[in-house]
C-alpha cells in the first residue's frame, strides 16, 4: 500500500517491520494534513491518495484516522453493517436448529399473551431473533482496562471486519511511552496492520520508524531509524 500528497517527492510505502512516521513540523501544515486525512476518510476528496499495488483506493473505505486515544467510537456505519452482516450469518447459517427453536419459542410465547388479553392484538411476523438481540444491544465492545490495549482492540477490530485498512495515527509519539510503542509496533507488525504515525515533531527514533519529514521550509528529509542511535 502507498500514500501520496503532493509536497512528498515519493509515496509513503509500506514495509514488513518498518512503520512510517510523518512528521509535518509547521502548524499550519500539521493541522492542514490531519483535516485533509479526516475529510477524506469520511469519503470527501482530498490531496492524498492512498493505493495498493499502483491501483487508487477509495479513501472513504479504505482510510481510518485516530486522533483521540480516549475515545476510540465503535458506532462508525461501516463497522455496524459488517458487524450486522457477521451476525446475521452465525444467527441464520452457523445455528440454523437454535435459530428456529427460538423463533417457535418465541411465537408460542407471544401466542399465549395473545389469548389472555381481552382486546384483539397483533405481533409483527417475520424474523423475532435479529430484532431481540438488537434490543438487547448486541455490539462490538472494548474491554481493554489500558489506553494502548484499547487502541489495539480498536484496530484488530477494524482491521477483521474491514480489509485493507489504512489507518493514521495522530500524535502517538506525544500520548504513549517509547516502551508502549515498541509493544504496539510488534503487535502491528504480527497482525500485518497498514499504520501510519502523523507527527509534527521529530522524536528520537525507535526500531522499525522510518521518518518522513517536512520542515519548517517544506524541505523533505527521509529518515530510517537503522541510520540512527537511540
């Protein structure tokens, strides 16, 4: 996968056990490439162009930014349909028996209440199983008790349910320690997660980082951790 805007004489390109880090030290810029990044993933156009195997790809479906690692919504329509999708194939194709015990479990029981009210009343017919556990709020949670176990139940849970997941990074360097970090990038790493670190400062580099740096004058510099000591 590739990510391109205009100000980088290259793409952003992904690599096994590297992550790429983009570093946008002015304001204006840095505040600039984070609107850009958040618009176009709502499906609004935009400068960058994210790609995959020299193909475009659709940044609405394909892009995913995090910018707060206190509230991590799971209530993102994408999500819900695909999570709605899964549960409807286990309820109808994986426990077809249980399914249909429930369903005539559930018209008996709604034909008692019937017989004993003293006015005529009727119940909407058709499918009771997927509207009940709707009721009951049947969604996808995270149950992480830490900020960085929670950030990683958040992208596995994206990145099952949605392929070829691209998601930015905003200001991690600021919010977790270079220990967290590390466990992230290994994490990121095992489960083949497309992230992208946006910065607007430069930190001392970790294991893995390959920095892409856009200077107070726009002056790109290209970074790769290796070159570096901690």
């Amino acid at each position: 996968m590739r990510l391109m805007h205009p100000l980088l004489s290259a793409p952003i390109h992904w690599q096994e056990n590297t992550v790429p880090v983009l570093v946008a030290e002015p304001p204006k810029l840095f505040r600039q490439m984070v609107f850009d990044l958040t618009r176009q993933a709502e499906g609004e156009g935009g400068p960058f162009v994210l790609s995959l195997q020299y193909e475009p790809l659709d940044c609405g479906e394909h892009l995913h930014v995090i910018c707060n690692y206190l509230n991590l919504p799971l209530e993102d329509r994408k999500l819900t349909n695909r999570f709605q999708g899964l549960l409807q194939s286990i309820v109808w194709e994986e426990l077809p028996e249980q399914t249909d015990g429930l369903q005539r479990s559930i018209a008996d029981y709604l034909a008692l209440i019937t017989v004993r009210m003293d006015c005529p009343i009727a119940f909407a017919e058709g499918d009771y199983v997927l509207p009940l556990l709707k009721a009951l709020k049947c969604r996808p949670v995270l149950d992480g008790t830490e900020p960085l176990e929670r950030l990683m139940q958040y992208l596995s849970l994206y990145n099952h349910f949605m392929k070829t997941q691209c998601f930015i990074l905003v200001g991690m360097h600021a919010y977790f320690s270079p220990e967290e970090l590390r466990e992230f990038y290994r994490m990121a790493g095992y489960e083949k997660w497309t992230v992208l670190l946006l910065e607007q400062h430069m930190s001392a580099p970790l294991p893995g980082e390959v920095f892409y740096l856009l200077d107070e004058q726009l002056c790109e510099l290209r970074l790769d951790s290796a070159d570096q000591t901690e």
